[in-house]
DNA sequence: GGATTGACGTCTG
DNA sequence: GCAGACGCCAATC
C-alpha cells in the first residue's frame, strides 16, 4: 500500500475532487508533473481494482467522457455524474469549465 | 528484451 | 478552423 507511485498519486488527487465537480487528465498530469496525460488516464484504468476512485469525475480536455467505455457500463459514468448534479449531453460535460476542478486548488 | 498499446495533449500543416 | 502526426512513460504481450 502507499507505493508513492504517479499513479498512486493520480488515485489521491481523483478522490479529492469535489463533489459535483470534474477534474481533466492534464491538470492531473500538470499537477503531478508526470510530463504526459496518457499516464493518468492509464492509472485511473487500473483504479477500479483499487478502492472507491471517483474515476467518473476526470475527463479528457474536451469535456468528453472518453473513459465511459472503460466503465462496467458505458452509461454508468453518465450517470454518476448526472447523479452528482453534472449536466452531461451526448457523453460531454455541459458547463465543463464552470465545474472543471484544478488539483492545484485542492480545496 | 523488444514492440505495441493506452481514459491525452500539444504542435504543425 | 480543422486534420493529422508526434510525444509521454509505463505496463502488457
């Protein structure tokens, strides 16, 4: 447990997202200074093996929910999110940038 | 041990 | 403004 590794960091920055809010690969990746998204994104597949890792909260920078097909059901994501007060339309967050969350707040 | 893939992002054409 | 190619770094085959 505990292995300091990114994506052990990915896994912690991706539970402090707030509720109702959505965070993006790139800030993630920015933030941890993993130097390329693709990293974060490749952690967050391993994070349903992991504890409760609200990986339904962080999209790619268009606001789309590419990740849903990585989902034990391509709507689930939609739906959690939905469910957290995310206005979610054809599989894009409406308001992205009104609700994205940058883990350098950590608020 | 080498080659390919991967929940993306940024640059150049 | 849109489309295509490259780059990131690690894991898996």
């Amino acid at each position: 447990m505990s292995k300091n590794n990114y994506y052990q960091q990915v896994y912690d920055v991706t539970k402090k997202i707030p509720l109702g809010r959505i965070s993006t690969y790139g800030a993630i990746a920015n933030y941890l200074e993993l130097g390329s998204a693709r990293m974060v994104g490749w952690a967050l597949n391993k994070s349903f093996s992991e504890n409760g890792v609200p990986a339904h909260r962080v999209v790619n920078r268009k606001g789309e929910l590419s990740g849903r097909i990585h989902f034990p059901s391509p709507t689930m994501m939609q739906e959690l999110l939905e469910n957290e007060g995310i206005h979610v339309e054809n599989h894009k967050v409406q308001f992205f940038k009104d609700i994205f969350w940058d883990p350098a707040e950590e608020l």
